[in-house]
C-alpha cells in the first residue's frame, strides 16, 4: 500500500470523525444548555427561596485582585417586580489551594446573607478544602453582614467565621467571595435606588409642570369674553 493510499485514508476517517463530533455537538449543545440554565435557576431559588422570580443585571465595575463577580441576579417575590426579596451574586475567588473556588451567595434586602453554596470550578483537596461545601462550614455565613473574618479556632462575634481544618486558604477564598458579593451588592443597589429616585423626581416634575399649564389655560378661559349669541327674531 502506497504512502499516498495510506494518508488519503488518514483523511477521510478524520475528515468523517470531524463531521460527526461537529454533529454531535450541534445536537447535544442546545440541550446541555438547557440544563445548565435548569441547574442555574434550581441554585438560584435554594439560596434565595423566598424570590419566584429572578432578573440579571449587570455587576459593573467590581475592583478586587482576587475575586471576580460573575453574575448578579434580583429576586423578587413575583413577576411585577415589585416585592424586593433580596440578590443572588456569583463570584470567584483564584485564591483556592488547588485553584479557582466558585461560590453563590443569597442576600437578603438588608444585606444580610441568606445561604451560601459552592459551585463550579470546585477542585480543594478532599477531606480538607472540599469540607467548604459542608453546612458546617457554610451555614456560619448566615445572618452575618460582610466583612468577615477568618480566624483559627472558635469564632466570635457577628464578624468571624471558624476556619476549616487545615484548610484555612480554602475558608479565605470562600469567605472573600462571599464578602465581595455583599459589597458588591450594596454599590449596586444604592445606584439603582439613586437612579429610580431620579426617575421619580423627573416624573413628578413632569406632572406638575403639566398641572401648571392647566391651570393657566383655564385662568386664561376665565378671562376671555364670553359670546354673546343673538336670538334669531323670524326676519331674513
């Protein structure tokens, strides 16, 4: 068999292979997005359940070395957007022992966390870093306002947590994600109350403006003469 028989048949089976995966992945791609966006929303509502509905916004400029925020979303308690149940943020520290720790965090209208869980990209060692995920270690977040702290032994105080065992690089990158969220959070919502304060004030404005020239178009009616219409006396 020729060298030239040998690599046009190289050809075609991975020219076939190619074609095929590129199929398989136009099918299976919609699908897995699907499910990822199903997980997505499923995450959403366990820490924050109070909220039936979500709305993403956008984090903005977030300045930290550490932490990036990925997404935040608003919960409210229907589609009306009108009952505020609090935000959803996730945020990823690169400070992980074996690399990046991806954390969701729930907080309530008053910024006070709601429930943290671990997500994707998690690799901490197990036994050690991978306790993170444990209610142990995650439920201490609950109730507690941001800028907390990560201390050695019994926590005290509304502003520490309890490191894990021996995985105190782990419990640092957990809590740093969850203190940027609440930070991150309250910038956001201070410039979307600012803003809807503004809409508010033009608004208003607005209105009375509107009134003010109602006003003077009916004093302007009042001083008009008013007609005077003759009665028709029979004659042409």
């Amino acid at each position: 068999m020729s060298k030239f028989t040998v690599a046009l048949r190289l050809f075609i089976i991975t020219s076939v292979t190619a074609v095929f995966l590129a199929f398989a992945y136009k099918v299976t791609a919609p699908i897995t997005e699907a499910n990822n966006q199903k997980t997505f929303q499923e995450s959403l509502r366990e820490v924050l359940p109070l909220a039936k509905e979500f709305k993403q916004i956008d984090p903005g400029s977030f300045e930290d070395e550490t932490v990036t925020i990925n997404s935040i979303n608003v919960g409210y308690a229907g589609a009306e957007a009108t009952d505020l149940k609090g935000y959803v943020v996730t945020a990823t520290s690169s400070e992980g022992y074996g690399g990046d720790v991806c954390v969701m965090v729930g907080v309530d209208p008053s910024y006070k966390v709601n429930k943290v869980i671990i997500s994707s990209p998690f690799s901490e060692t197990p036994g050690l870093g991978a306790n993170a995920k444990k209610p142990a270690f995650l439920d201490q977040f609950i109730g507690k306002g941001g800028n907390i702290e990560v201390v050695k032994g019994e926590a005290k105080g509304d502003k520490q947590i309890s490191a894990i065992s021996s995985a105190t690089i782990t419990s640092k990158a957990v809590t740093a994600c969850v203190n940027a969220s609440i930070e991150v959070i309250k910038a956001t919502s201070q410039k979307t109350a600012a803003a809807a304060e503004e809409i508010k004030l033009v608004a208003e404005e607005k209105v009375d403006q509107s009134n003010a020239e109602l006003d003077a178009a009916l004093e302007n009616r009042k001083d008009e003469p008013t007609p005077v219409i003759k009665e028709d006396d029979g004659n042409e």
